[in-house]
C-alpha cells in the first residue's frame, strides 16, 4: 500500500537551505506548499508574502490552511539591525504561529540556531557534548531572535497545544567549507531526514534538539534528535585532511573559536539587505 502523501508549508522556500529541501523532502513523501518574502525562481504558484507585515494575517492563514505540517526557515539568517530582526524574525515568527493556531496546524518545525546559545564555551576533544538544554546565550540580534522563537514555541505549545521541534541548525551546505564547519556540519540529506523525523515524531510537545550530521569532531549531543528517529547517515570526516591542510586546527587563543558562536561572537557577518 502506498502511504498517504502529506503538504507541508515550506517558508524561507528561495533560500539556501530552502532550496535543498524543495529537492530533498518530496522523497520523503511530503507535497510543498512554497512561501517567501521573494519569488521562489521555477515556482510560479509559490506564495510571495512578508511574514513581518501584519497586514498579511489573511494571507498567511491561507498559506497554513489545511496542511499537515510548516518548515518555518523563512527570516534574516545573519546579523543585521535590531529593527530588521524584529520584523523578520520575531514578529514574522509571531505572525506565522498565530496563523497556524487559528487554523489548526498542529505541528511546527523552526529553524533556530546554534547562535542562541552561542556564547557557550566550545568543548575540546574528550569534553562531554554540549547538550541540547543549555541555556540561552545569543551572541547577536539574530541569536536573540532565535531564543525568542523557542521561547514562543514553548508557549504555543503550554497555551495552544501546537508542537514544535526548535531544530538548533550549524552549517548546512553541501560540503563544510571550514576547519570550524567539521563540528557543526548537517549534509543537506541529513537535514530532510531531520526535518522530516520533526514533523512526524509522535508527541514531541516543544523539543529542542540539535541539528548537525554524526560528525566525527561534533560538539552537541544529539540524543534528543535521535529521540525523534533521526538517524543522521553523514559525517564531516573525510573532509578534514584539505580543511586542516589549509587552515590549521582550531586555536583557543583565536576568539572566534572561543564559544560556539564562533566569528558570530565578536565580528559576526551581516545581513546584505
């Protein structure tokens, strides 16, 4: 018997990691339901809608309407103003769990960050892993930002009975491109696997997990992914030998590689719009 498919809201669609998943998450037996702030390219019947505008409400309640699940990966994934990431990322966020409490969506996945926590000291070889209950420490207006939509989640979840997994994103890139990247790498084939075992675990309440590949130098933990019947296929390894060649093994004496956080603690990158 073939499995009944599912429609899931796709937000951040035109992005990086949103173009990834248009490819990937259909073989996961998911129909895409596509939304950004742009047009997504090849997809004439995506929905072009500014999450930050409260003038969007009915829009944004059709978008939800009727789906079985939302990937919210829309919003500012850099640093940028505080008023930028307060439309974006906190009131867009806002604005989508409204949305989909008043239709009826009862399970959400957000992309947040590692920058939430990013301030938290980086662990050396042999140190336990950095577990998925540490406590907020945003680095940037995009890591508070991130800390509000877990926060958010919770309440949803405590008031409204919608339930999310706030999947704590590294570096999702088809291969890592850093020295630093071999710790926080999730392969794109990792990250549909992740996604999809968020949308469809049972009774996930508001979980907080870590998102990464079984990376060889990882510095989180990720039983609470695993949890959820995660079971990451990739790991960063085999890039490693060009990576070090290039740029040497991370310094504790370098800032950037003091915290999680990374450069995002102490010249972190900025939005380009």
């Amino acid at each position: 018997m073939t499995a009944a498919r599912r429609t899931l809201l796709l937000t951040g669609a035109a992005g990086a990691v949103g173009g990834m998943m248009r490819e990937l998450l259909p073989e996961h037996g998911w129909d895409l339901r596509l939304l950004d702030v742009v047009p997504v390219p090849g997809e004439p019947d995506a929905i072009t809608l500014d999450l930050g505008d409260p003038e969007g409400a009915a829009a944004l309640r059709e978008a939800v309407r009727g789906v079985d699940g939302v990937l919210h990966l829309a919003g500012i994934s850099l640093e940028s103003t505080f008023e930028k990431i307060l439309r974006a990322n906190v009131q867009g966020t806002y604005h989508l769990y409204e949305a989909a409490r008043a239709e009826g969506v009862r399970r959400i996945v957000f992309a947040s960050s590692n920058h939430a926590v990013g301030f938290t000291p980086r662990p050396e070889p042999g140190e336990p892993l950095v577990p998925a209950d540490t406590p907020h420490r945003p680095d940037t207006f995009y890591g508070l930002s991130k800390c509000f939509g877990e926060d958010l989640a919770d309440l949803y979840w405590h008031k409204h009975g919608v339930e999310t997994v706030s999947v704590r994103i590294g570096s999702c890139y088809p291969e890592p491109t850093t020295v630093r990247m071999l710790s926080l790498w999730l392969s794109p084939g990792d990250a549909a696997r992740l996604f999809d075992a968020a949308l469809t675990a049972p009774d996930v309440g508001h979980t907080v997990v870590y998102g990464s590949s079984a990376n060889t130098r990882a510095w989180w933990d990720l039983s609470s992914a695993r949890a959820l019947g995660y079971a990451p296929r990739d790991d960063s390894e085999p890039y490693a030998a060009r990576l070090v060649a290039e740029e040497g093994e991370l310094s504790r004496d370098d800032p950037e590689h003091t915290h999680l956080g990374g450069p995002f603690c102490v010249n972190p990158p900025i939005w380009p719009r």
